[in-house]
C-alpha cells in the first residue's frame, strides 16, 4: 500500500478509479435487475445514499485537512532548517580561524547534502545523501567539540548550540517526512468510497441509464484520493516542498 501511496498520479489515481467505477457500475448491474423500488422504500433509500454521500465528503474533507497541515509542517521546517544552518555558519566565526574555517567548509557541504535530499526521488540515492549527512553532523560536532572542550567560554557556547540546533533540526525534519496519513485511515476511507460508489450505481432510476454518466461521480473520488495522496507523498508527489530558503541560503553562501 505504501507504494501505491508514494506515487498518486501513476497507482492511485487509476486504481481508485476503476475500483469505484467497478462499485458504481456493480450497483447499476443489480439496478438493471430488480424492479423500480417502491416510494416508501425510495424514500428510505434516498436516506441511506445521502448519508453514506454526507459521510464520505466528510471524511474526505478531514483527511484533506490531515494532509495539509503534514505539508504545512514540512514547509515550516524546511525554513527553520535552513535558518538553523545560517545562524550556525554566522556563530562558528566566533571560534578561532582554523577551527571556524574547517567548520565553515563542512556546514556548506551539509548544506549541499540538504538540499539533494529534498529534491531526490531515487531510494538509494537517498540512502546515500542519509548515510553523507550522518557523517557530516558527526564531523560538525567532532570540529566544535575540540575548541569548545579546549576554550570552554560562553562564545564557545553559543557555537555550539548553534551546531546541536542543526542536527536536531535534520531530525525533526526527517520525523516530519515519516509522519504521513496511517493505512488503516486510507483503508475506511476506501471502503466507505466504494460502499458510496456502490449505492449511487444502485439509486439509478433508470436502468439504462449511461456508462459514461455514472463514471462522473468515481472520477471525482478518485481526483479527491489523488489530491490527498499527493499532498501527503513528500517525495513522489506532484506537491513537493521545495527547499527555496536551503537554496537562497546556499547561493547566499557561494
């Protein structure tokens, strides 16, 4: 499910169609062979499909809703990393020449590895850029830990705290992007979906009624799947955060 979750446009956005499509034409199948319902039981019926219809939109509304403030977050801490890296390249100053140069050098190819890992949609690519900025943040602290160890000062200090905020904010970012809508709400939205498709192919009063008209409403379910999934999908979504201030932090720096 995963997999069909990290790509929207090319797995969900087919799959969902045809399987609500196959509900609603499923509905019109047995609608084509009963007789008409009666007006009380129209009635009743016409309750049940729009409640099952209020419910859907709903919950589609709250699953929406769900997906974008994930993608809020990441946005908020993309510029929040960036900031981080800024203050932390402006405070290493502070530390004696060699040690601020060395530590300059290496927040610039941290700040190279960040960017990649935003724009990257290739696995091992990816694990690779992991694997790179793990052993930078280990090469930033190593250089910061030596003069601050050696001259413990509260200028020190502060360059410090600046290079501790860079790495935690690598791991808040990386919490952010693993923070993604659960299975199981995916799995009752589906169901509901195709319950919902399945009654509208069954309300049809006629039983000739046309194939194209009764895809109108799986498509728009399936568009609405699509925008969720694409939105929550931080890597293989049409919707992607760019990371805008790493880069004009990154020309800044150049």
């Amino acid at each position: 499910m995963t997999l069909i979750l990290d790509y929207p446009l090319l797995l969900l956005f087919p799959l969902s169609f045809l399987a609500m499509g196959l509900a609603a034409w499923i509905g019109g199948w047995f609608a084509a062979r009963r007789a008409s319902f009666a007006t009380e039981i129209r009635e009743d019926f016409n309750v049940i499909q729009a409640a099952t219809l209020t419910l859907l939109g709903l919950i589609i509304g709250f699953t929406f809703s769900m997906a974008l403030n994930r993608y809020d977050q990441r946005k908020n801490l993309e510029e929040e990393e960036a900031n981080a890296i800024g203050t932390a390249y402006l405070r290493v100053e502070l530390l004696p020449a060699a040690d601020a140069a060395k530590l300059r050098g290496l927040l610039k190819q941290y700040l190279g590895e960040r960017v990649r890992y935003y724009t990257i949609r290739d696995g091992r690519e990816l694990d690779a850029i992991n694997a790179r900025t793990a052993t930078l943040q280990n090469d930033l602290w190593a250089a910061v830990r030596a003069p601050a160890v050696a001259q413990p000062t509260p200028i020190s200090g502060l360059a410090v705290a600046s290079i501790n905020d860079v790495i935690n904010s690598q791991g808040y970012t990386q919490a952010a992007w693993w923070n993604r809508i659960p299975h199981a709400a995916w799995v009752l939205l589906t169901l509901l979906a195709l319950c919902a498709n399945f009654l509208v192919g069954l309300g049809a009063r006629s039983p000739n009624v046309e194939l194209r008209l009764m895809m109108v409403f799986p498509v728009i379910v399936a568009a609405a799947f699509f925008l969720i999934a694409d939105i929550d999908a931080p890597r293989g979504g049409v919707i992607r955060v760019a990371p805008l201030n790493l880069n004009s932090l990154d020309q800044s720096l150049r």
